[in-house]
C-alpha cells in the first residue's frame, strides 16, 4: 500500500511547516497534524490516534482522498520556507504529483513558488525552466491574465518587486521564443500597466522577433508605447527598428528613427552610426549620409568598408561623382582597399555624367590591380555605352564578358539590341536577338522590343513574323506585344488587319487595356474614320476603363483634324459635367481646330470656359488665338493678347514671335514686323527659318526684292537653314522684278544644296519665265518634270498658253491644251478665258492682213 504521507526527504519541512499553521490561526488543521506527525519513513506511521490532534482521525488516508488539504494548504507551506527555495521546489512538486496541485500557472502555489525561485541567484535558472515550461506547453491562462495573476500574488504575499519584474520580463521572453508574437504583444502591454517595466534586452527580444516575423507595423506600435511611455530602449533596438523599415522599403522611416534617437539624446555607437547611414543612404541623401560620416570620424570611429561603400553609392545615385571619388580616396587612406561595388558605383557615376572615357579607365585600372569585375560591373559598363551611343563598345564588352565565363542576362541583351536599333545597325540587333534565344536569355521583353522597331521602321510584316515565333518559342505574349503589332498596323494604314488582332488578343484571353483603345483611335482617326475611332471609344468607356488625358485628347485632336472641331467642344462638356478634368492641352486642341477653320469666335468662347473650369491657359493657347486674329487681319487683338500674357508672366518663345512678325507681313505692316523681329534678339531668341521666309515673303510682296536678298544673306551669315519656300519665294521676286539671271543663280544654288523642286517653285518659274517671254526656257522647265514625273497643274499650263498666245504662236497654245486634257487635268475659267481672248485677237489680225 502506497504511504499516505510526504516522503522522509521532506519530513523536516513538513515539521518546519507547524509554525506557520498555528500562525495564520484558519481551520485547517489537518495539514498541520500531517505535518506534525510525518514518520521518517512509511513503516514509522502510528496505528493510533495522536490525542493532542482531535482532528487526525478524520485524516487518516490517503493524501490524495483528503477533502480539506488543498492548494491553500500547499501555498502557506510554501510560503513558511520562502528562504528555502529548494524545499519549497521539493514541496511543490510531491504536491503536484499528488494531485494537489493543477493547472499549475492558475494556482498561487506556483506562482508563490516562482518568486521564491525567482529572489534566489542560485534557482533562478529554475524559475526561469518553469516558465519557459508552461508557456511553451501552453499552460498558462492567456498572458494578460498570467501577468494579472503573477502581479497580485507578488502584492498578496508581499514580495519583493523585483522578483515580479525579472519573472515577468522573462515571461515575456519566452512567449517570444515559443512564436507566441501576439501574446508577448499583450504581457509587454499588460507589465506595463501593472507598472513592470520591461527590461532593455527584453524589449530588444521583442521588437527583434517581431520584425524577423515581418510583423513590422505591430513592431513599429510596440515600439511608438515605449517612447511614448518613457521606457528605456538601446542602440540594439534603434538598430532592429531601422532594419524593419528598411525591410518594407520605407527608407525615410528607417532614417526617422536614427535622427529621433540623435534628437533624443540616446548615446548611438559606431554600429548605429553605420546603420542610419545606410539607412539615409538608401533614400538616398547623399548629403546627409557625408555629414553623419564626418560625425563618426569626429568621434574617434573609422568607419567600415560597407559604410564607405554605402556613402560612395548614394553620392553617385545624386550624381555627386566628386564627393564619391574623394570618399574613395579617403576610404584607400585609411587602409581599406578599394572594393567591386565601389568601383562599380564610380563607373555608373561617370557614365551617368556622359564621361564614358573616365568610366572605361577605371574599369582597366581596376582589373590591372587584380579586381575581378563581375556581373553587375559589365551590366553598368554596356548600358552606359549604351547610353552614351557607343553600342558597338558596349557589344565588345559583351563579348569580353561571355569569354571570361560570366553569362550575360536578359538586361544586357536587351539593352545592346535597343542600342543597335538606335544606331540604325539593325542586322547587328537582329543577330544578337538570335543569340539571346539560343543561349535562352530572351524573354518577352526582347520579343517586344525587337517587334516594336520593326514596327516603328514600317516593317510590320517581319514583326508579325516575330509576334508568330514567339508563341513557337514558348514565349507568352502580353498585351504590350499585341499593343505593339496593332500600332504597326495603324501606322501603316491597315486598320482591318489592326481591328482583327485587337479582337483576336480579346479571343485568347488577353484584356486590351486604355493603350490599345488609344491606338486604335488614334489610328482610325488619322485615316479619316472618324465613327469607327468614335466607336472604339465608346466601347472603351462602356467596358468601365477611364479614359486618360492622352485618349481623351487624341479623340479631341481626331475630331477637330476631320472639322468636327463643334462635336469635340460638346463632347468636351459632356465629359466636364461628368467629373473629368481636362488638362490644357485639351482645350488648347480645340481652339487650334476653331482657328483652322477660321471661326475665330467659337475659339474665344472655348477661352472662356477654360478660364471658368479653372485652367490656366499657357504659350500654346495663346499662339492659337494670336494665330487666329492674324489669320483675320486684327493684329489689335492679337498684340492685346501678347500683352495679356506678358502681364501673367507668361514668356513669348520663337513661335509666338513668328506668327506676330507673319501677321504683320501678310498685311504688308513690315514696318511693325520689323521692330517684332527685332524684339527677337533682344530677349534673347534667334529667328528660325519660318520667321526669315516671312519677312522675305513680306518683302517680295512689296516688290522690294532688295530687303529680301539682303535678308538672305544675313539668314546665311546667320548659319539659318534655307529651305524650299525660302528660295521659292526670293526666286519668285527676283523673276517678277526680272531678274532673270539671279533667279537661275539661285536655283542653281539651291539644287547644288540637294534641294529638290516641287510643283510650286516649278510653277513659280514656269510664270516667272512666261511673262518675261522665256518660252523657250519655261519649256525646259515642263520637261524637266516630265523627266521627274511630276505632272504640272493647271497653272503651269495656263502660264504656258498664255505665254504662247502673247507670242502669237496658236498652235502651241491649242497644242498644250490638248496635252492638260491628255495628262487628265481639267482646264479652269483662266484657261478658257485666256484661249477665247486669245482666239478672237488672233482672227481680228488676220483679218487686218488680209485687207
């Protein structure tokens, strides 16, 4: 039979324990009598009754059928030997394997038992085992009340604070470690509402766990209590709370927190340091990150070669390639050699600047001193000659790459093709395509880019050929390739092809997006479709997508290109009343339409609602509406409107100051042109061709064909381009005055300049010929064209016949009306005028002669 009382081990605590029962004076003196009279051993028990315990007769049996001994019992025994922490550990223990004692984070025998362990070096160790214990085996209540309960026991049994403190700072500990994150969240609150602070190192257990769990938002809310409450945190913490940030990419945060610290006094390390210099230097804030590296050498620190790395970086990121170089510099003083990533870093700083050269010298320089140039390094070098239009270096050091037994990536091949394609070397794009695809380092990005500029060099048959092998190479395409292929379409005019692969793209899956529904509009547009470019739109706009600024002014610009300038004002309000906000460049596309189409008036109403939307009118704006007014003469209201935008700060650029010094021109106001063009150069801006050609025009209008010579001469001087209707019209003038010998110089000058004749300086010296009785040359002149196979108009021919007919030569005449009518063209009222009136002359002589 199983004894019914304590072990002889622990006999001598349960004797120790008498003075404690008659202490508290409670009815349970039961507990005592077992005490009292414990044998030493089991053979030891008594068979009869101690007479000075009335009560041990209702005791006798088993421990564990004794109704009244319970945990209250096992707590005051604990409790009596607080100074003996390893019999209270033996008590408690029997007492649990008994039964007595359950449910042990519940019970004050454990708890009391915690902080008797607790106050004693020797079994904290011990203490620390229990709780790690029942936290891991999830025994405890929950952790707010665990801490609830641990605090009342330390003030019901009067304890000593500490002992509460360092239990319940490990508590918290161990909710960490046993992945309880939540639950260590609520005790780190609960201990600070009970008035237990949480120790340094514990609250760095804490925050650390929390951010290595990517729970960084509660990391960041644990940590806001903590100052917000005054509690003391560390260099450590600061550090964990920084790599949190920095982990979600949210580098002003990380930053914050190193500069709040500073602020506040905390006294920051050389690890700390280092740390929010990364930090900043990952926004990057090159500055900033130079200064806390002074303040570090100010302090006595050397900082690491991952600090100096880390600075160089974000000065070469902010385009300081100076301070990075003397970084460097300072960084191979202080004994640390020179690294691949700064060197990297450089490289991409020079080429950053356009100083390829300097990018390409350091690159050797590196590789003679033993660096081994990796990956990334070659990526910087080939995108920078890339950038720098040298492919064809960025190609060699491709090739150096592969042969050195660094594959290339994607990155690299795509870059050298766009570079090859830019460079108009596009064998070379294509070869290196096909070596991307070989090696299988292509991806649907070098698909596309390959088929975009196939498609922008109008060679959308090739590029479907690479759309098609594409799918064959098991490369899905994306809504960009098919985007790129229906641009390709448009571009070169075949909108059904264009429209059944946007419906095919639908078929297989693919969701056009608001791109594929602008080119499509815009497309149809451009070729004069103004309903079906509608249409799209409307599909757009029913399937929910919101149009963007560049659609909505494609379609705008579409309407007002096929005069429908009226419908896109309408269809413009529609949309205002809806909620969208147009842009200027909106309405700026709708005065243009109203100034084409000479309805200078609806061009002033559309202003107006501009102004009352709320959009500032810009330099476009106002040249639409100067243009306007000049188109009608009223060059009052045009020079209102320059003086309009000079007062809301607005600058004239060179385009504004040629449609003012035209307007002047076509009314033959060259006097006020002048002084326009003169203004010109005073607020710096230089004529362009276009503004040269008016005042030329200007002046051959007022047959002053000196000034115009003598203006393009300065126009030469000046290294201004001359063009085709500059030489026109100084040729027409010249002729008109007839000077016929100048005109030929200065056609000779301009074919020499591989100017090419059209139909209208054709026409220009056909009639300039005619009426100066050059028939015979002016005849040269039509052949030529035909030479060319330029058919000539009506006008050429009418200068022709009336030439003839002048000259008295009928036949000619009548001869090169029936060629107009052979070469299709339509004879106008001039033509019939000038052969009537010719006709009747040519009678009225012959019958003069014959009498």
């Amino acid at each position: 039979m199983r004894p019914r009382f304590p072990p002889p081990s622990i006999s001598p605590f349960l004797a120790r324990s008498r003075s404690l029962s008659r202490s508290i004076k409670q009815p349970h003196s039961s507990f005592c009598s077992i005490s009292d009279n414990n044998p030493t051993s089991p053979q030891q028990v008594p068979n009869k009754p101690n007479s000075k315990n009335p009560t041990f007769l209702k005791t006798e049996k088993p421990i564990t059928q004794d109704p009244i001994l319970t945990q209250t019992h096992v707590t005051e025994a604990i409790l009596s030997h607080r100074n003996n922490p390893k019999s209270a550990l033996v008590y408690f223990k029997w007492a649990k394997r008994k039964g007595i004692v359950s449910h042990i984070t519940t019970c004050d025998p454990f708890l009391v038992l915690v902080h008797i362990l607790m106050c004693s070096e020797q079994h904290y160790g011990t203490a620390k085992k229990l709780i790690s214990k029942c936290v891991s085996e999830c025994y405890d209540p929950g952790p707010g009340e665990f801490v609830s309960q641990f605090v009342g026991t330390g003030k019901k049994f009067q304890f000593d604070h500490s002992s509460s403190s360092r239990a319940l700072n490990y508590l918290l500990c161990s909710f960490v470690r046993s992945s309880r994150f939540e639950d260590a969240i609520i005790c780190f609150r609960k201990m600070v509402e009970n008035n237990v602070v949480p120790c340094v190192p514990y609250v760095h257990v804490l925050l650390n766990a929390l951010v290595r769990n990517n729970m960084i938002a509660e990391a960041r809310d644990v940590f806001d209590e903590i100052v917000g409450m005054r509690i003391s945190y560390d260099c450590a913490t600061i550090r964990v709370m920084i790599r949190g940030c920095l982990k979600e990419g949210k580098f002003e945060d990380a930053a914050k927190y190193f500069w709040d610290a500073k602020e506040n006094g905390i006294e920051l390390d050389a690890i700390t340091y280092s740390t929010g210099i990364y930090a900043v230097c990952m926004k990057p804030d090159a500055v900033s990150a130079c200064a806390l590296l002074n303040e570090m050498k100010e302090k006595g620190w050397v900082p690491s070669e991952g600090t100096y790395t880390n600075v160089i970086g974000a000065c070469v990121k902010q385009r300081c390639v100076l301070d990075a170089l003397r970084l460097k510099d300072e960084m191979v003083g202080n004994g640390i050699q020179m690294n691949i990533v700064v060197a990297t870093s450089l490289m991409k700083g020079y080429c950053v600047k356009g100083d390829l050269d300097s990018a390409l010298n350091l690159f050797e320089k590196i590789v003679e001193d033993g660096l081994c140039p990796n990956k990334i390094t070659y990526s910087v070098l080939i995108q920078g000659c890339v950038s720098n239009r040298d492919v064809k270096k960025g190609f060699e050091l491709y090739t150096r790459m592969k042969n050195e037994g660094i594959k290339p990536n994607v990155y690299n091949v795509n870059s050298l093709i766009i570079g090859f394609f830019e460079a108009g070397l596009v064998d070379e794009a294509k070869k290196l395509f096909e070596e991307a695809v070989e090696i299988g380092v292509a991806n649907v990005f070098t698909y596309n880019n390959l088929i975009s500029w196939l498609c922008k060099a109008d060679n959308v048959d090739e590029a479907c050929d690479v759309f098609d092998r594409m799918e064959k190479d098991g490369i899905c395409p994306t809504v960009v390739s098919y985007n790129n292929i229906i641009l390709g379409h448009c571009k070169s005019g075949n909108m059904d092809a264009a429209f059944g692969l946007f419906n095919t793209m639908q078929e297989r899956g693919f969701k056009a997006n608001v791109i594929t529904y602008s080119i499509l509009i815009d497309g149809y547009f451009k070729r004069g479709k103004s309903e079906e470019a509608l249409a799209i739109f409307d599909q757009m706009v029913d399937l929910g997508f919101l149009p963007s600024d560049y659609t909505f002014n494609i379609v705008i610009n579409g309407l007002c290109k096929v005069d429908q300038t009226s419908e896109a004002r309408l269809m413009l309000k529609k949309v205002v009343e809806r909620g969208f906000n147009p842009s200027c460049m909106t309405y700026n596309s709708i005065i243009d339409g109203f100034v084409k189409g000479g309805n200078i008036n609806s061009a002033l109403a559309v202003y107006t609602d501009m102004h009352e939307t709320g959009v500032s009118p810009n330099v476009v704006t106002y040249t639409s509406l100067i243009h306007g007014f000049c188109k009608c003469g009223n060059m009052d209201l045009a020079l209102k409107l320059r003086n309009e935008m000079k007062s809301k700060g607005l600058e004239l650029d060179v385009i504004l100051y040629g449609v003012l010094i035209n307007g002047f021109c076509k009314i033959r106001d060259l006097r006020r042109a002048r002084e326009i063009f003169s203004e010109l150069y005073e607020v710096g801006l230089y004529p362009n061709t276009a503004i040269y050609n008016s005042m030329i025009s200007g002046f051959r209008d007022l047959d002053n064909i000196e000034e115009a010579v003598d203006l393009h001469k300065k126009m030469v001087n000046d290294g201004i381009l001359c063009d085709l209707p500059t030489y026109t019209t100084l040729i027409d003038g010249l002729l008109k005055a007839g000077k016929i010998v100048s005109a030929s110089d200065l056609y000779t000058e301009m074919l020499a300049k591989n100017i090419v004749p059209d139909v209208i300086m054709y026409t220009v010296l056909v009639n300039g010929l005619c009426n100066k009785g050059q028939l015979e040359n002016a005849r040269k002149i039509l052949e030529e064209m035909d030479k060319k196979s330029m058919v000539p108009n009506v006008v050429i021919y009418n200068s022709l016949i009336g030439g003839y007919f002048r000259e008295g030569k009928l036949q000619e005449a009548f001869k090169l009306h029936d060629e107009m009518l052979d070469r299709g063209l339509v004879p106008d009222d001039k033509t019939y005028d000038i052969l009537v009136m010719g006709k009747v002359k040519g009678v009225d002589s012959m019958m003069e002669a014959s009498v």
